[in-house]
C-alpha cells in the first residue's frame, strides 16, 4: 500500500481570497499585540504622534520617508519580537538558555529599531536646524 504524498499547500486558498484573508490575519495579529503588549502599545501611540508630527516638517520628500519608515521599522521589529516571546513561553515557561537567547536577540533588535529612529530624527533636525531656525 502506498500512499501519495500530501501537498502541504492544498488546502490553502490563492488569489483574491487569500489576500483578503492574509489582511485579516495581520490585523488581528496586530491586534492581539496592542492587547497583550505595553511596548507595542507604547511605540504604537509615540508612531501615532511622530508620524503627523512629521508631516507639519519643511524637509525634502526623502527626509520625511526617512523619519516615517523609521518608526515603521521600529513597530515592525516589535511585532516580530512579541512573535518570539510568544512562542517561547508557548512551548515552555522554564528558563532555559536558547529561549533566553532567542528573547534577548528579539529585544536586541528592537532596541536596534529604536537607535536606527533616534539617529534619523536626529540627522533630519540637525540637517534642517539652520533653515528652520537660523
């Protein structure tokens, strides 16, 4: 008796379908970590003051998808973060050095994301300060 292997993508939906679904599926994952994450919903209210704070900025159209992407960087690295946290304590809430490490690289790159904002923000005012304030 043999048996045919099974196609691990025959159930799953393409096209239009599967787009619209796959759009669901991230807003409720993002969602669930406003719900169950103060970080993210710390950086989420700081993007949510930044990023109009950015548009009232006399800066070139390069210098602002600069200052907006950098904080898009920082909320994506933090949904991937609490996507880690969320596995490791799901598998096992012991310590346990590989699920440490896993967590601490996690939040090494969202302290990363942070650093990578602060210094654009900071270049983009300090490139503009003389012809805003001079």
């Amino acid at each position: 008796m043999t048996s045919e292997p099974i196609d691990p993508n025959v159930h799953k939906n393409t096209g239009g379908k599967r787009v619209f679904k796959a759009f669901l599926y991230s807003l409720e994952g993002i969602g669930s970590t406003l719900k169950h994450e103060a970080a993210f919903r710390q950086e989420a209210i700081l993007a949510c003051v930044l990023i109009p704070a950015s548009f009232f900025l006399n800066v070139p159209l390069v210098q602002h998808l600069i200052l907006v992407l950098s904080i898009f960087l920082v909320l994506m690295m933090e949904l991937i973060n609490s996507a880690i946290e969320a596995v490791v304590d799901d598998i096992s809430l012991r310590n346990r050095p590989l699920a440490k490490r896993a967590k601490d690289i996690g939040s090494a790159a969202v302290l990363m994301s942070l650093l990578n904002c602060f210094i654009c923000w900071l270049s983009v005012i300090v490139v503009n300060w003389e012809r805003w304030f001079g």
